[in-house]
C-alpha cells in the first residue's frame, strides 16, 4: 500500500529520533541554548567551539535537522555551501517538516557592479524571508554560502514597511496606495503579477511577496471593510480572510516621507556632478531607478549582513564547512575581477567593503553563533568531540531491478526497515508494480537523496537515483497566472478588440459601473454611431483581441447592425468548405484502419518511470491519449501542440517504445540536421537500458554510411531512424514502419509534404509542434485530425524574458556572465554567415574568459557535427 506524504515524514523522523547520536546532538544544542548568550550574536564568545557532525551522507543531515528542530525550541538555521545543496535542503526540510516551516534567503541571481535586477522568484524569497524571521515563531532558513557575501538592509527596514491589515484597521485607501508604492509596488490598472497594486474607488487590489493568492481589500470610507484573496484570471473572489500582511516588493526601500529622503540622501556620499544630480532628483521623486541597490551607502540607506536577520539563539548547520569558505573566496574574486569595468562605467559606485562581506569576515559573523559542522568523512583535529550519524550514500544500481532486489532482501535480513520513496504516485504505483507487491515499501515523498543509517536500521531509496536519473526539484510555489484577462489588459486604451456577438470596437479599459445596485467590473468597448458596450470581467471569453495584416484599419462595427452577422456568416461557408475538402482526403485514411498495438507492458512502465522530470498534467493526459490510439483498430493521426521545453519529445519517446516493442519501426522526421543530432542523444539515453537499436540518417552521415542504413532500414535491422528530409529519398524503404513522428511540420515544403502522406498511408502518425501551420490547426480543430494541446509548464520553469536594446557591449557582459554563474550556456544568434566569425571576436573580446564556438549552415558536415 502507498503511504502518504506525511505518514512517510514522521516516519523517517522517529527513525532519527531512534539514532544514537541523535540524543547525543540534542543534548549539545539543549546546553548550548540553555548556556548565557546561548550562541546569539552577542559576540564571539557567544558562538563558542563547533559540534562536529561526522558520516553526514544523502538527505541525512536534513532528516537529522528536521528532527532537532521540532525537539528543541531554538531558531535554526543552515549554511549550504552552494546553490544545488541548499535547494536540496530547503526541498527536504519542506517535505519533512511542511512548507510553511521552511524560507529560503537565495543569493541575487545577478552578476556583481550589474544594473540587473533579481528575478521575481528570487526577490520574492528574500523578502519573504527576511519578514518571517522576525516572528514570534521563526521558521528555519536554508542560507546557500554565496548569500553571506552581499550585504542586506537591516531587518528593522524590512519589517517596519510591513504593513498588517484586518477588519476594521483605520488607514485611508490614497494612503495605503502611496506607502505600497514607497514599498516598491508598481501602480497598474489591474493587478496580476507579485509586485502590484491598483486602486479604484474604495477597493484596493495587491499582489505581495509570499502571497498565494492577491488580497482585494474593500474599504468603507478610511477603514477596512473585507478582505478577500481572488483568482488573477477571473477577478473572482477565492475565500474572505481576516487579516493579511503585505511585505515590501523589494529590499532597498526609501523612506515613506519626503524630509527623511533628503535627510538621508545627506548623510550619503553622492556626488554633486551631473549623473548625482540626476540620481538625487529620482531620489526625491521616490522613484526606483535601474541600478539603485548599488547606490544604497550613498544614499543613506545602512546595509549589514544577512546574518543580522537571524533571531537571538540562532543554531546554524554548515554544511561542509570548507566547501562554505571556497564559495565565499570564489564569489570575492568574481567580485574583484568585474569591479574595474564596473568602475570606469559608473565611478559614483561606493566601496567595495560598503557593498559586501569580505570571505574572513563573514565566516567571523558566523563564529558568533552555535555551529552544527557536518562532513561526509571525519577530518580530525576538532576542539569537540564529534558525533558520529554514519550516514551513507544510497547505493548505485545502474538501472539493475536485480541488484536493487538482492540488496532489499539482504537488508530485510538484517533487520532494516527499508522505503523507496518515489515524486509522485504514478511513479510509484509503476515501481510497485515493476518491484512486486510486498518487497519493499514504496511511498511518495520529496527526499532529495537516499541514505542508509546502520544505527536506527533504516534505509531510505530514492526512485530517481534507483533509476540513474537527474535529480528531480520540487517546484517552488507558483503566483497564479492570468488568461484572457491578462492577455486582455495588455491593451492600450483605443486598440481594436472584436466581441463575438457584436463585431470590431474600440477597447477603453476597465470601468466599474453598478447594475441593479450592485457594483460591477466591466470593460468599455465603442462601437460606431458613439455606441458603447459594457461586458463584464465574467463574460471575458466573448472578447478577444482584434488581430490582422499590419497597418490595416479595420472597418468599426455598429451595435444592432447586420453587417457583421453577413462577415460571420461568409466566414462559416469559407470554414466548412475547407472542411469539406479536407474530411474527404483525411475519411479515406481512416477507413482504412490501422494497426492497434496492444496495452503497456512492464518494460514500457519501466521506461517512464525513468523519466528525470516530474510530468505535468498536460503531458501526462497526452501520453493517455497518444497510447489509447495507438491500441485502437484505427491509424492514429495526432497533433501534439506545445511550447519549446513542454515535455512533447517524451511523449515521442514513449509512443516510440511502445510500437518497437511490437516488432515496428518507428521513423522519426525533423526538418534540421542539428535537430536530428539532439534527438539521437535524448532517444540514445532514454533507450539505453533496453535493446532498442537507433540510427539518426543525415548529412552528418558519409555516403557510405548512408549506404548501409537505407539497407538495414529495408532489412529491419534499425528499430528506430531519426532522419532529415533525407529519410523522405525514393531509395529508403522501410520492412515494418508502424509509426512516423514528425516534428515541426511547419519547415517542410509542399513537396516534402506530399511524400510524408504516401510514407504514412496506413501507419500511426504524431506530429509535433510549437507553431502549428494554419491547415494543421484547422484539421486538428475540425476533428480530421486528433489535437492535445501542452499548456502546463514544467514546474519550477522561469517566464521567457524578452527585452529589445542597441547593440551594447555591457549588455552583452553581463548577460553572458550572468548565466554562466548559474552554471548554463548562451547562445548568440547572428544573421549573417559573412560576418559571424567577426562577431565571435567581437564576443571574445568583451568576455575573454568564456569558451566559444561558432555553427552555421554553410559549414561542413564535420566541423559543424564537432560543434
């Protein structure tokens, strides 16, 4: 039986609780609490010798974290020595204590001296954290080593721009308005990303760090009337609440009152040149500029470290103490090397010490409080005697259910209780299934990664290490997004919109207008002859925006005439003539038939249960789709439609799996030879574990080898070909095709076209895409062809950001730079092949250290394939 979430935390829990050395290290901390000063920040002493932690492996030292935290009422705290570790700890502290027991203080995902700004999901982090550390009842914060670097405002600012609302609390709505701005909000016509606020009237709509939901807050005159939390896509009301509390929307905050500005702009060192000038007069304003972080000594506003934040009697764990001070000198340099281009861009930047933390100095912060230092292995030496967990690492399997069997039996001999603990109930029920019932336990949890613990006689698996894949990252929580109202209120105010029932108008924005005594949101659409029309935010879906060929003024309709009833009508009869034509030449391929393959077999649930990612619903009901008509009598003719990076090449791979193990071949058609490269490595790795033989057929093979792959595709000797336009020639000949995947439909030419409909008269068809062809659409919509559509977003995944600026060399610089910190790559897309090998020395220049190479259509089939 597959157990619960939180059954399977208390579980593991009482497993530590049970450790030896766990009473041993809840007694230290209890002594140390207890001591004077109790390792506050009252100065070194306070802090006092580290506990050594030893044989700390896996998600062991969360576990162990967890359970001292809901055993000893202290503050704690952890200090992960990178990014990846500290988003492990926050994941499995979350899962093992609950998300609202956990915050995480993420470093500003910018490149140093930058005028970039964090992302909102980072900014979100830090100030939520920031605000909830100085509850009553702190929760833990996750650290990463590189936070302790920059410096922070006090906390008192922070939390003294907080503003706490209930039923009843006198403020004037122009008032709160004004200190929300003051606060970093952004004033909008109508709120729908964090960071917002608009008022209209008596109701006030904000959108806060840390919110789930925007607070509508209606007033009755200068005092709080309701408060409710609503859905950014509707408008609508989600539940009434009786308070809320509104974080600042950013961290560098200038004083609410005008006199305090300029007071505190005199006690900064700005200077009194031209740029100074400019920047006082942004200041007095209350206006957040580009760059203005940077600028925070010389603007009055005292910065310190993000260990002030902690409260009093703070326990800190730091992870891997000497990884911790690596990081802290690696982000110094990185610092130190990007500070003089800084400085010649903008010389009115304050000291570096003003801005940052030196290595030594920080590690000093952290001597003032009680440390928990865990290693893997025991270095010696330490003042303390160390406590021993003797944690170790999950074993690697390499994929083998053999070995995983053999090492549960010999674990059940001995005595251990042993738990896989799968992301998802899908992923275990197929685990179960795969394992047997009764072998092992098999629950669902978020354990980042397994450990054995001789001592308490557990073992914890994790279904993503059995498997050998990446490991999966819980997504953090999401702000809700907008649909049609969103897409809606990116108008502009005198910009065409159509109505379904009443033709073209002119949109004029929101309107709050009362209908049978009760106050209503509508939009006001202008029609001709000065007619107008009220729709209210609930009937959103009749409206949509007005879109054509540019530069086309569209004719206005008039309310109650029949012009745009004939423009419809003329429509209707164009539609379905077109699809009268098309369900003529599609009917004949489905009254064919196909060939129906029969249900998932063990080995294809053990394919998807090795898929690296967490599948989002859209994927997951696709994939249904997709293997319900391929087990039909019927040839499958599906459009999957989905964004780049949605999850459609999986749902490639798993309809794949399923006709090669029928004994078919399966053809694979992509429109670019790069793109047949990619698929040959994603399809080569997930296949690796079975005996599935794969081929890619393309210019990036010579002629010879082309040769011989059309002799063993005609022979059947090749489960699965990934080919270009190639793989459409007269001489390639398949024995037992039963399936065709294409993807990009778009890229291929009429003729191109004409020879794929003879390749796939009578074999299951999936076509991929993000940009559908108008004709491909339309079928899918008319129902010739089946369609599902890919709307979800992996979790965790950030919104493209796009941004249109000159040519710039800093630009440039920091963007680079900027993701190859976090570890990515970039890629630089230049439109002419004359001039490229210019502009990757142009690259080089501004940003010598980064490796570069240079790919284009022109190149040969070898240098490019190197590439």
């Amino acid at each position: 039986m597959i157990r619960t979430a939180d059954f399977l935390a208390e579980q593991l829990l009482r497993g530590a609780e049970r450790h030896p050395g766990f009473e041993a290290l809840k007694a230290r901390v209890e002594d140390a609490g207890a001591a004077p000063g109790g390792g506050s920040r009252s100065g070194p002493a306070a802090g006092g010798a580290p506990v050594p932690i030893r044989g700390v492996a896996g998600s062991a030292g969360a576990l162990f974290l967890a359970a001292l935290a809901r055993s000893v009422k202290r503050p704690f705290a952890v200090i992960a020595p990178d990014l990846d570790r500290a988003e492990a700890w926050r994941d499995d502290l979350e899962f093992l204590l609950g998300p609202d027991r956990v915050v995480y203080l993420p470093p500003h995902d910018v490149v140093p001296w930058s005028s970039q700004v964090a992302t909102g999901p980072v900014r979100d982090d830090r100030v939520t954290a920031m605000l909830r550390l100085g509850d009553p009842d702190p929760p833990i914060v996750v650290i990463p080593a590189v936070s302790l670097y920059r410096l922070a405002p006090a906390p008192g600012t922070i939390r003294s721009r907080a503003v706490s609302l209930q039923r009843g609390t006198e403020i004037a709505p122009e008032i709160l308005a004004h200190r929300l701005v003051m606060a970093g909000y952004r004033s909008v016509g109508e709120v729908g990303e964090v960071g917002e606020v608009s008022r209209r009237g008596g109701l006030l709509d904000v959108f806060g760090p840390g919110m789930h939901y925007p607070v509508r807050i209606e007033f009755d005159g200068d005092q709080v009337a309701s408060l409710r939390t609503f859905d950014v896509s509707t408008q609508r009301s989600v539940a009434a609440i009786d308070r809320t509390r509104i974080a600042p929307a950013r961290e560098i905050l200038f004083p609410e009152d005008l006199d305090a500005r300029l007071r505190a702009l005199d006690r900064g060192g700005l200077s009194g040149d031209l740029e100074g000038a400019r920047v006082r007069e942004l200041v007095r304003e209350g206006v957040y500029f580009e760059g203005v972080d940077w600028l925070a000594p010389h603007l009055g506003i005292g910065l310190g470290s993000v260990l002030q934040y902690l409260p009093a009697g703070t326990a800190i764990w730091v992870d891997e103490p000497e990884a911790v001070g690596r990081e802290l000198e690696s982000a110094e340099r990185e610092s130190e090397r990007i500070e003089p281009d800084a400085r010649e861009r903008s010389p009115h930047l304050p000291g570096r010490e003003e801005l940052f933390d030196p290595p030594d100095r920080a590690l000093a912060r952290l001597g003032s409080f009680q440390r928990l230092e865990s290693r893997v292995t025991f270095q010696g030496g330490e003042r303390e005697p160390a406590i021993s967990i003797d944690a170790r690492p999950q074993p690697s399997f390499g994929r083998k259910l053999d070995l995983l069997r053999g090492e549960l039996r010999r674990l059940e001999e001995l005595g251990y209780e042993r738990v896989i603990v799968c992301d998802n109930r899908g992923q275990a029920e197929r685990l179960e299934e795969i394992l047997g019932e009764g072998v092992v336990s098999v629950d669902v949890g978020a354990i980042t990664s397994g450990f054995v613990l001789p001592p308490a006689r557990i073992a914890v698996f994790t279904d993503h290490e059995i498997f050998a894949r990446y490991r999966r990252r819980r997504g953090r929580r999401s702000a809700p997004s907008r649909a049609t109202i969103r897409d809606l209120m990116s108008l502009e105010p005198g910009q065409y919109v159509v109505h379904l029932d009443h033709g073209i108008g002119v949109y004029r924005g929101l309107k709050r207008i009362t209908l049978d005594g009760q106050d209503t949101e509508c939009i006001q659409i202008d029609y001709a002859q000065s007619d107008r029309l009220f729709v209210p935010i609930d009937q959103l879906g009749m409206v949509q925006r007005y879109s054509a060929e540019e530069g086309r003024t569209p004719l206005i309709s008039r309310l109650g005439g029949t012009a745009w009833q004939r423009t419809k009508a003329k429509a209707r009869r164009a539609i379905k003539e077109m699809a009268e034509e098309l369900l003529r030449s599609y009917a004949l391929r489905k009254a064919r038939g196909g060939r129906a393959f029969s249900p998932d077999t063990p080995w294809q649930r053990e394919l998807e249960s090795s898929f690296p990612y967490e599948e989002t619903p859209d994927q997951l009901r696709t994939v249904e789709e997709v293997k319900r008509d391929m087990e039909s009598p019927r040839a499958m003719d599906r459009l999957v439609c989905g964004d780049v990076g949605y999850g459609k090449t999986e749902v490639a791979i798993r309809a794949a799996f399923k006709a090669v193990q029928e004994g078919t071949q399966v053809a694979v058609l992509v429109p670019t030879t790069v793109l047949a490269q990619q698929h040959l490595t994603t399809f080569t790795e997930r296949f690796a574990d079975f005996p599935v033989r794969i081929d890619m057929l393309s210019r990036f093979r010579s002629a010879r080898e082309q040769k011989e792959m059309v002799e063993k595709i005609r022979r059947g000797e090749l489960d699965i070909v990934i080919g270009t336009h190639r793989l459409l020639s007269k001489d390639v000949q398949f024995k037992n095709l039963g399936l065709a995947v294409i993807d990009e439909e778009h890229r291929f030419g009429v003729a191109q076209k004409e020879r794929i409909r003879t390749l796939v008269e009578n074999v299951d068809v999936l076509t991929l895409t993000a940009t559908p062809i108008p004709r491909t659409l339309h079928m899918s919509l008319l129902g010739a062809r089946d369609m599902s559509v890919m709307q979800t977003p992996p979790r965790g995944r950030y919104p493209i950001k796009t941004e249109i600026v000159e040519m710039n060399k800093d630009v440039i610089r920091d963007a680079l730079l900027r993701e190859a910190d976090r570890g990515g790559q970039s890629f630089f897309v230049h439109n002419r092949v004359e001039s490229i090998d210019r502009i990757a020395h142009l690259l080089q220049s501004i940003v010598p250290q980064l490796r570069y190479g240079v790919a284009h259509g022109q190149m040969r089939d070898v240098d490019l394939e190197r590439v």
